[in-house]
C-alpha cells in the first residue's frame, strides 16, 4: 500500500500485489466518511515482472465485478471489510455482463501470448 497524495482531508492511495503487476486506486475521503475506488487509473503493471494470465484474470474480476455490480470492499487481514463507494465515469458503459467481459479479457491475453484459445486444440487443426 503507497500513499500517492494527500489534499484536502483526501488520501490517494495505491494498492499494489506482491508481484507488482496490478494497481488498484483508492480514495480515502475522510471528510465524508468514505473509500471510492478509482477504476480509471488502477490496472496491469508491467515492471520487474510481467503480468501473468492469474494477474490478468484478477484485474479484470476486480474491474469487471466492480464496474457491473457497483460493489467493492476492501479488506485488510481479519478485520470486517469496508464498503467502498464506487463512482463510474460517465464516458464509460458495459456492453456485456462481467464474467463475459473476464473471459475476454483472458482471451485477449492469451491470443497476445500466442496460447491457443480454450477449448480450442489439436484436434482443431
């Protein structure tokens, strides 16, 4: 956890995994009482490790989860979780249910990988 910035009773903070290939941005607004997730600035990370398809499936069940269903907690060890405010941007909309959009997105990582497509193999060639 890194504490990107601080303004106004505001805390940016940034969550990082253990292997440092996924972000997530959250707001700690403690003039309000409240965490909002910031999905527009949270993703994949490329850097001393390159994300794997258990990164890309992670993200994207966060991202996903979160942006179709409005729900976020964040937890921290055996403490009771926190609802966490979720504020979508207007520019943005989902076209297709969440697990759809997971398993694209787990598709996509694999074609760029060149893995063949699940459900796809030597029989099909």
């Amino acid at each position: 956890m890194h504490v990107d910035a601080v303004d106004g009773g505001i805390v940016r903070t940034v969550l990082i995994n253990e292997r440092k290939t996924i972000l997530l941005v959250f707001f700690l607004d403690y003039k309000s009482g409240r965490i909002h997730t910031n999905l527009e600035n949270g993703g994949l990370f490329s850097g001393e490790q390159e994300p794997d398809e258990t990164d890309v499936r992670a993200y994207a069940t966060f991202f996903y989860k979160v942006f179709g269903n409005g729900v976020a907690e964040l937890r921290c060890g055996d403490l009771e979780p926190v609802d966490c405010e979720i504020v979508i941007p207007v520019n943005m909309m989902m076209t297709k249910s969440p697990d759809e959009a997971i398993a694209d997105s787990v598709e996509a990582f694999r074609l760029r990988l060149g893995c063949p497509i699940q459900g796809q193999g030597s029989r099909d060639r």
